[in-house]
C-alpha cells in the first residue's frame, strides 16, 4: 500500500487501541462516584466489543476502509451514542468521544468536520445535562464544558499527524527506490565493465580471425589453420572468462559476513590446487563495490600464484584498520622482478595491471613486492567509512 493508505490505517490503529484504553480507565474510576455501578461494565463490555471489531476490520480490510470510511465511522457514532447512554454523559463518553473525533482525522482529514460537529454538539448537551444535575462551582463548570473542544483538537491533531505520517512514508518509500534504481544502475555499469575488460575484448580477437579465415583459406591455408586455431582458442578463453566472470558475481553475498566470503574462496582455491592457504581475517564490513572488488582481487592474486609461483604454502590476509582495510596475498614461490605499473604492462604482467585498475576504482592502492627465488607479495589498502571500520 501507498503511503497514502499506510499513514492513516497506521493512525486509526493506534487512535483506536488509545480510545479503548482511556475509555475504560476513566469508566472504571467512576465505580467509586455513581451509584448504579452495573452501567461501569456495561460501557467496559461495549467498548471492548467495539474497539475488537474495528481492529479486526482495519487489519483485513484496511485499504477498503481507507478508502470508504463512512460507513465505519458512522456505526463508531453509534457506539459513542451506546457509550453517552450508558455512563449518561460521565468521563468515559468524553473520553470515547474525543477518540472517535481523532478517529474520523485520521480517515478523512479535514472532511471530518461534520462529525466533529456532532461529537461536539452530543458533549455540549451532555456537558449541559450534567451541569444542571449537579450545579458546581465556577471552576468545574468550566473544566466540564472544555471537554467538547478537546474533542475538536483531538480530531485536528490526528488528522495533521496523519499528513505529517503520509508524507514521511511516500519520502521513504521515494528514497529507498532511488537507492534500488541506483544499485541496479551501479550493477548493470560494473558488469558491462567486466564483460568489456573480459570477455569482449576476446571475442573481438576471434571475430577478426574469423572474418579473415575465409579468404585464407585458399591462398594461404598455413595461415588459415593458424586462424582457425586462434579462434579455438579464443573460444575457450571467452568461455572460460565468462565462466569466471559469472563465479566472481556470485562470490560475494552481501547477506553474509565479508570475511566469510574471503574464507569461502581461499577454501575453494586451496581445495583446487592443493597448496595450503594459511589466512588471517578481521571481521569488517566494506560497502558492496569495495567488497566485490577485494574480492575479485583476491581471486586474480590467487589464479597468479597458480599459473606462476609454483608456491607451496599462500598466506591471506584481511585487515581491519580505522578508516581502511587491507588485503595481503603472499607466497613463497619463485618470484619475479617487479616494477611499476608501466614495467608490470610491458612485461605481461596484465594480471597485475587490473588488480591496479580494480583497487584505484575503490580509491585504494596496491604494493606489488617480489624477486626471483623469494616469493612475492600484493598488498591492497582500500578505504572504508567510519562507521564500518573495524
């Protein structure tokens, strides 16, 4: 339901259950004050009847009765007139009376004025009434005639508090789908970013060597098997990268802790290869793009050691530190002479030269360290908002 149904279906429950409560508690007080006391839980009895009735309806119907509220504020007209007969104008109709009022605020806003009307004018004759019973003193006069206009108030008040509740909905619900468009937006750029970095670079190279395949076939058919090959190959390769692709969308799960991700996957690749991964993991929580790329990350740094390294144990590291987190990924493999990125490029290290473009995306920074025969070491420091720091 809209916010315009949510609000005042939301208000009337709550005026509803706070009319049953005061109702009855005033009725009870007046056991000590009338002498005709079989009329206290008579009006206990009608109001707790009614309010189970009007909750119950409000609950299963409560668009219907938004909507078209007429009909049920007219039978709670009814009810305050079985209340006002029962206690013969005591607390308790003033108090169910104001109730009812809040009540047709909720519903109708300000075309409530009509019942205000009349619950004023039925608390007015009853004021009257009990005025002339009783005579008091000035002061209680006046105590007693107020309370007509709180009636009016209460009505007033529930049908601001309504607008007010109306509009902090339809706000809320505004915000959190534009918070869904733009995660689905941010999805759809992230993935069409792969699928360029990937896959369709690939197939670009396999679609030229399928587009001169054909005319070589009769005039160089040495160069047309090489073709022919390197479209086998690429094949497999767009096949592979969006297989992998499709395993890293669906290596994190933003319902799990990230640590439980980071584990999950250095468990699978150890399971794969055989080499041990000792790991140390901080619980921290890094926002979603931050998390998918550390772990994408996480997975190339680990594919490298198993194409290159030749590594017989991998350490992994997650750390949580104030304002940032950490990734480490070390091995004792045979190394290889690192540089800059420019260097890292021109060797073929492409691998590596992604991890970089991932981590500056997040606005993080990677340390590449190794040499030959003594390992290597990639670290990534990527920032995190103060509130999920560890």
């Amino acid at each position: 339901m809209s916010g315009q149904l949510v609000a005042p279906a939301a208000i009337a429950r709550a005026v509803l259950l706070g009319r049953a409560v005061v109702t009855i508690t005033a009725a009870a007080a007046g056991l000590l004050l009338i002498e005709e006391r079989w009329r206290v839980p008579a009006v206990i009895v009608l109001v707790v009847a009614a309010t189970a009735v009007q909750v119950a309806v409000l609950t299963r119907r409560a668009a219907a009765l938004v909507r078209s509220p007429w009909p049920a504020l007219l039978a709670d007209l009814l009810v305050a007139g079985g209340v006002l007969a029962l206690s013969r104008g005591g607390t308790a109709f003033f108090c169910y009376s104001a109730g009812a009022a809040a009540l047709a605020g909720a519903l109708l806003g300000m075309r409530a004025l009509p019942l205000w009307v009349v619950h004023a004018a039925l608390g007015f004759a009853s004021a009257a009434v009990l005025l002339r019973q009783s005579r008091p003193s000035p002061e209680v006069t006046a105590f007693v005639a107020a309370f007509p206009v709180l009636g009016l108030l209460a009505g007033v008040g529930a049908t601001v508090a309504t607008a007010a509740l109306v509009r902090y909905v339809e706000l809320t619900v505004a915000v959190v789908a534009s918070a869904q468009r733009s995660a689905a937006a941010s999805e759809r750029a992230r993935l069409a970013r792969e699928l360029h970095d990937s896959v369709a670079k690939t197939l670009r190279g396999v679609s030229f060597a399928a587009v001169a395949l054909p005319q070589s076939l009769r005039r160089h058919p040495a160069l047309a098997e090489q073709l022919a090959d390197t479209v086998s190959r690429g094949a497999e390769v767009a096949a592979r990268e969006a297989r992998e692709l499709m395993e890293g969308l669906r290596a994190d799960d933003p319902g799990q802790d990230f640590g439980f991700g980071v584990a999950r996957a250095c468990r699978d690749w150890e399971l794969r290869t055989g080499v041990p991964v000792r790991t140390r993991i901080d619980d921290v929580d890094p926002p979603l793009e931050t998390r998918y790329e550390l772990l994408r990350i996480l997975r190339e740094g680990l594919t490298n050691v198993e194409r290159h390294a030749r590594a017989s144990t991998v350490w992994v590291e997650l750390i949580g530190e104030p304002g940032a987190v950490e990734l480490t990924v070390a091995d004792n493999g045979v190394g290889f002479s690192a540089g800059g990125l420019d260097e890292l490029r021109a060797a073929g290290h492409l691998g590596l030269v992604g991890i970089h473009e991932r981590a500056t995306g997040v606005g993080g920074a990677v340390e590449v360290r190794s040499a030959l025969g003594r390992g290597s070491l990639l670290r990534v420091r990527a920032p995190l908002p103060t509130e999920v720091s560890a």
